[in-house]
C-alpha cells in the first residue's frame, strides 16, 4: 500500500469519499447499467463509496471490487452488508499486478484512482489484460484544473493550487481527466468516449452546496492542509485565509464550477 496516497485512509476521508459518492451518483452513474449475469471488477474500490451505486444499478451483475489498502476493504465489506447489498465480493489486490487470468471480467469500472497512480498508462494495460475482447472499461476522473469558483480571493487560488502541486509531488496527476482520451487511446482501447460531466452550484442547490462544494470539494482540501504546510507551499495564515476564501464560495451570492471526465471504451 502507498503510504503517500495523497488523500490518505483517515475516518474523516472515508466520510468524504461517501459524501463525494452520494452527491454525484446520479450525475456519474445515471448512465452506467451492467447487464444481468455480466462479470464486473471495480478497480480501487476504496471504502465502498461507488461500488453501493454501481451494484444498486446493476443488482444482477456480478461485482468483484479490489483495493489495494485492506482497512478500506473492510469498512466497504461492513458498508455493503449494512446496505443489504448481495452481488460484491471483496479482494485485496493492487492494479498493477492483478490476481486474476487474462479476459476474466466482461466489464470494467474504475473511479478516481487513475489520477493517484504513477504509471496510469501501465494501469490501463493491466486492466485491459483482465477485460474480454469486446468488454469493456468506464473510467471516471477529475481534473483539478478545471475548477474555478466566485468569489475567487487571491488565498482560495492559492490553497486549491496547493492540492494539485502536492498531488504532482507525489508523482501522480492531479489534471488527468483531460488526457483520457489519449490514455485509454495508447493503451489500445477501441471506440473511445469522453463524456464531460460538469458540476455547477449555486444557491438554488443547496444540496450541492452542501455535498459538493463543503463536503467534497473544501473536505479535500483540507485533507492536505498538513502536506501543504510541511513542504512551505503556503503559509498557515495564508492557508486559513484560503479556506475562508473557498467556503465564500458556498454563500449565497458564491458560485462554483468542477468538469469530472467519464471515459467508455472497449477492448
Ligand atoms: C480516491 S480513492 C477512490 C475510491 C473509490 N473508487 C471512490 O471513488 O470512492 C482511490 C483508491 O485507490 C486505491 N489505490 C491506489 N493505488 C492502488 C493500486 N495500485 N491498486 C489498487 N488500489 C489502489 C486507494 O487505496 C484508494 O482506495
């Protein structure tokens, strides 16, 4: 397991990836059906978040869900029980070196992860190994340059920008949504798709302020206060300011956009 996965494994960040999955699971999923009796793997499947919507909408579809951190497959074990949910199996299994034959699965899902991977490309080629000719893959991915927001306070820029440069720190790619294209593209994927799904909010949404803006978006940037702080990319004073600056963006006169990247392609 990385140790230095951007986000972590804390309770607080369990809570986030539930909150982020419930307030976007029509605008993702609303399109994602899997036939009856079809073999799933859900790769990276965390603590469960999207694997309860993902089985709910193909309740006949046989889901195999692996992730590479066991704490987070055991807190997605308890989630799917308590939702009644039959069709998962868990496995603990790291993308890039998948337990399973070639062409195992008929589909494949896979949900912010490749953005925390090294090599998204050699992931992609892992996975398609797993997949049968003519299955195929859905990706979905942010882009954490695709985000702007009003009020736009200088410190608010500055605190979102520390999130994408302590992300690229770490070696992965915090903009990948728009390279979807040539990723799945290189890595040999037939009849590519990329479906832009934007999240606009303001105050005639206040769910969205709520599940989007506070608890998915500031959530996370607050998840990587500390590594800002450490590696001086911002000061604390300037920091505090920055949250400030982003919360005036859940306010009734505040405004915020984000553009997610979901991907389609066969084998
Ligand atoms: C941001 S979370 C997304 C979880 C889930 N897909 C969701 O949307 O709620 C990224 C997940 O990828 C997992 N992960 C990272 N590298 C992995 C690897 N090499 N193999 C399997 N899982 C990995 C992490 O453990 C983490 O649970």
């Amino acid at each position: 397991m990385r140790e230095d996965y951007v986000h972590g494994y804390s309770d607080r960040e369990a809570i986030r990836l539930v909150d982020q999955a419930k307030t976007l699971a029509s605008l993702l999923h609303h399109d994602i059906k899997f036939p009856d009796g079809s073999s799933i793997l859900e790769a990276g499947c965390g603590v469960g978040a999207q694997t309860i919507t993902l089985a709910r909408n193909s309740p006949k579809a046989e889901i195999t869900s692996v992730d590479i951190s066991e704490p987070s497959l055991e807190q997605a074990k308890s989630l799917i029980k308590k939702e009644g949910i039959k069709n998962v199996q868990f496995e603990r299994a790291d993308i890039m070196e998948l337990p399973f034959d070639d062409e195992s699965f008929d589909h494949m899902f896979i949900c912010f992860v490749l953005e925390h991977l090294p090599d998204p490309n050699a992931a992609l080629e892992s996975l398609k190994r797993v997949i049968r000719k003519g299955g195929t893959i859905t990706v979905i991915e942010g882009d954490h340059g695709s985000c702007y927001f009003h009020p736009e306070t200088e410190e608010a820029i500055t605190a979102w920008q520390c999130l994408i440069e302590v992300q690229k720190e770490l070696n992965c790619n915090p903009l990948i949504g728009r390279e979807l294209y040539p990723l799945l593209t290189d890595a040999g994927f037939n009849k590519v798709q990329i479906d832009p799904r934007v999240v606009y909010v303001d105050k005639s949404k206040p769910e969205l302020v709520e599940g989007f803006i506070k608890n998915t978006i500031i959530a996370m940037v607050n998840g990587i206060k500390d590594q800002a702080l450490d590696s001086g990319l911002i000061r604390r004073k300037e920091w505090e300011k920055g949250i400030e600056g982003l919360y005036q963006s859940a306010e009734p006169s505040g405004t915020f956009f984000y553009n997610f990247y979901k991907g389609m392609a066969y084998k």
